[in-house]
C-alpha cells in the first residue's frame, strides 16, 4: 500500500513540476520524475535544515520536498536537453 501511495504522488508531483516548467510528460515520466525528485529532495531536506522528509512515510512537509526535488529534477532536464516551454506545440 506504501508504494501504491509513493506512485500516486510521485505521478501528481512529477506532473506538477513538468507543467510548472513547461514540459509535457506522458504518466509513466511524471511518475519517475517524482519518485526520482524525492530522493533529490529528500537530500535536499537533509543540507538545509538537517532532517530527511522522506515522502514515502508520507507527511506533507515531505510531499513538499518531493516537489521540490522534481522541480530541480525537470530544470536539469530542460538545461541538459536545451527545452523550452516555446517548443512545445500549440
């Protein structure tokens, strides 16, 4: 049951992060991007205030930092892969 939980917000962050930055991922890349973005986040909870807010013991301050690290995550896709929200097609 934890893991079908960590899929579910793992696709809705991961969605939210590529629509924030301009991206249009299909279901099973968002899903990747948000399970990939909490590990980010996770180390990213850890530098800046010294506690791991893992999301798969769900909290909200965890989802947070989930979001977070996608965020991070789909800028450094857009860096290394040159997109911009002008590519996509109307």
């Amino acid at each position: 049951m934890t893991l079908l939980i960590a899929i579910i917000i793992g696709a809705i962050v991961g969605w939210l992060a590529s629509m924030i930055l301009g991206r249009d991922e299909g279901l099973l890349a968002s899903i990747v991007i948000g399970i990939v973005g909490s590990f980010i986040g996770g180390f990213l909870s850890t530098m800046f205030t010294g506690a791991n807010q893992s999301f798969l013991g769900f909290s909200w301050v965890g989802v947070f930092w989930a979001f977070v690290g996608s965020l991070v995550l789909v800028a450094l896709l857009n860096v290394f892969t040159g997109w911009r929200a002008s590519n996509r097609s109307v």
